[in-house]
C-alpha cells in the first residue's frame, strides 16, 4: 500500500497543484498483480497584480479546481513469464469553484457559466511475448489519453489601469482526447552485447488544446474580445516509426543510436493552409558513446540530427510560417571521479556543447553557439 502526497508549486502567478495518491497492490495467485487506488487533487490558478505605489493598478485573479480519480490494474504474467498482459482504467471526477475577479465590476466572462470539466474515462491495455530461443520480444499497446483544460487555459486574465484586462483564456473550452497505439518488436544478438528494437505508433489527437496567434479568433465576434488566447482545434494525427540499437564492441565501451521518423499532420490548417504540425522535424537521429577508460576516467560523445521543421512566427500584422534548419549538434565530456573514502569522493567534470558552432533556432529565436561548463560534485 502506498501513501503519496505532493506539491508542484510552480510559482506565485501560475498557482499551484497539490496531489494525495493512495494505492494498494495485492497477488491473486502466483500469476496476477492487482493494484488500486484514490488520488486527489488540488488546482489553484492566482494572479495578483497588486502593486504598492500604484493603487489604481490593483488586479486579481483566483480559481480553484478539485478532483477526485479512482483507478485499477491487473497485470498477468504466463508461460514462465513469456507472456505478459496488462490493463488498467481511471475515472476522474472534477468540480470548479466560482473564479473571483478584481476589479469585479470590469471582470471578463460575465454571464458565462464556469461548469466543471467532464467526468474523464480512460484506459490502457498492453501485451507481450518473450521467445527465449531467439531473444525476441514482440508486444503491442493501445490506450486513451484525456487532459482537462489548464485553470489559466480557462481563466487567464491580465489587468491593466488604462487598457483593462486583457483575456487569454476561455471558460467554454473543452478537454483533449486522444488515442494512440503501438507495436513492436525487440531482438538481441550477441548473447545480449546487442540489442535492437523497431516500433510503428499511431497517435490520433483530437479536440486540442492551442494558443493561437494566426487569426483564427475574431475580436468582432469573440465573446471576450480577444484577438489571440486558447482556443480548441480539431487536432491531428502523429504516426511514425523508431529504431535503435545498443551495442558493446568492448567491455568499456558502450555506444546506442536511435532514429525516428514521424509524419504528424493537423486535421484542418491552422495558420493558412499548412497541415504539417509545426516545430516536428519529419528526421531525427541521435547517437551516444560512452568510454570507461579506467574505474575513474569517463569520456561520452553524443550528437543529435534532425530535418527541418516549421514554425509560425507572430507578427505585428499577421502569423507567418517559416522553414528552420533542423539541428545537428555534437557534444562531448569527461569525468572523473577522485575516492577521498570507501563512501566520499570528488567528481570533476567538463561538457562543451555544439561544438561545431551551429547556428540553428528554436521557434523563431536563436539558441547559443559553442559552449562549454564544468564542475565539482562531491559525493558521500
């Protein structure tokens, strides 16, 4: 049985999520693990813009979220455990107390009904076999996703003494749904020294959740007179495939790779006529290298590759869509650990980053050339 309590304090403005989980797992025979359990949760969104010399500028926003979610799991295993079967399910239930604005009489969402989210209702199910004669594993998996609107994704407001509020959120939106499967098998070589894995997903979105500055929202026929804030979409669909490998040439040496490819594209455009989902490269490959020189010595090398992707750029008139250079970085570091006593020592280590001096973005916005940190970590 497990008791988890935990708070996620993101920040002041943000609010807060504090979370109880409560869990019990119990063997139906030799053969079945059954676990249930309660979780609660807390959501608080507040945003005091309150300032002290300026008094006209005073501005709050509260609301507060419950919910109460009940869950179950079975996990079976079969055939000396070659075969593995699981299934779960989890019902959510919420409940939205009134949201509370200052200055009120200027408040945005008047006459708006602040209902709850719907109840929630997913599910899970997976399955695998082990061939112990070829090292290959075969398994599957099919699920249902849901995510109820942020508080700030319903009710962000921003006050200001001249201009107003200014609303980005919507109380009328409504949750995420989605469903994705996959499949795939697994396959060792070399008395384990390699190991490889090939998968096929398929993940279908619908009803999302945006933050939409393309146009979309029409200030002369938006309820709250916004021009961009959330919005729901009709979604899309992300499917695609992934392999990678893990060999050891050596007894030092460790080295993986992984390549993807995912062909992600929106049900109806977003920005003008692009369907393609934006900021996901169709490519990406990744590569690592691990050497243990000696019981202290450590050296890695790694990379990341991917294709170019497409990004909307918001500007003063209207959103634009622009191709960006995918990345193809290379890193490398070094550590070594010092024993100072059977239980202390000192590490050193050093990383430098994009060593090739890349000039690539990220949405629009540059990120840093080459660069290089070290540290001290003690260890005890």
């Amino acid at each position: 049985m497990g008791y988890q309590p935990t708070s996620n304090t993101r920040s002041p403005y943000d609010g807060r999520i504090d979370t109880v989980n409560v869990h019990a797992s119990y063997h139906l025979g030799r053969f079945n693990l059954l676990t249930a359990g309660y979780e609660f949760e807390r959501e608080n969104y507040a945003n005091d813009n309150s300032q002290q010399y300026v008094p006209e500028a005073f501005s709050a926003v509260e609301v507060t979220q419950l919910s109460h979610a009940v869950f179950a799991e079975d996990q079976i295993r079969l055939f000396g455990d070659r075969l593995q079967i699981s299934g779960s399910a989890r019902a959510q239930f919420f409940t939205l107390d009134a949201p509370v604005f200052s200055p009120a009489a200027s408040a945005p969402y008047q006459g708006v009904a602040f209902g709850s989210p719907p109840n929630a209702y997913t599910g899970d199910g997976s399955i695998a076999y082990f061939f112990r004669g070829s090292g290959t594993k075969l398994r599957g998996h099919v699920g249902r996703g849901y995510r109820a609107p942020s508080l700030f994704e319903r009710f962000g407001a921003g006050f200001d003494p001249v201009y107003g509020y200014s609303v980005y959120g919507d109380p009328r939106l409504t949750p995420e749904h989605s469903v994705g499967l996959d499949s795939g098998v697994d396959q060792a070589f070399l008395n384990g020294r390699l190991k490889t894995s090939a998968t096929y997903f398929y993940t279908w979105l619908d009803n999302v959740i945006v933050f939409d500055t393309s146009g979309l929202i029409d200030p002369a026929t938006d309820p709250f007179g916004r021009s961009i804030g959330y919005i729901n979409t009709r979604g899309g669909i992300s499917r695609g495939v992934e392999f990678s490998a893990a060999v050891a040439p050596t007894r030092s040496l460790n080295v993986t790779a992984a390549y993807t490819y995912v062909n992600a594209i929106e049900r109806t455009p977003i920005v003008s006529d692009v369907l393609q989902t934006f900021v996901v490269p169709r490519n990406q490959f990744s590569f690592l290298a691990t050497e243990r020189v000696n019981s202290r010595l450590f050296l890695t090398f790694d990379t990341l590759d991917s294709s170019s992707y497409l990004a909307p750029i918001y500007g003063s008139v209207i959103t634009q869509v622009f191709q960006f250079a995918g990345i193809h970085k290379i890193n490398a570091g070094v550590s070594y650990r010092l024993p100072l006593s059977d239980y202390r020592a000192v590490r050193l280590f050093a990383r430098a980053e994009n060593l090739t001096n890349q000039n690539y973005f990220e949405s629009g916005f540059a990120t840093p050339g080459r660069t290089a940190i070290g540290g001290v970590q003690f260890q005890y």
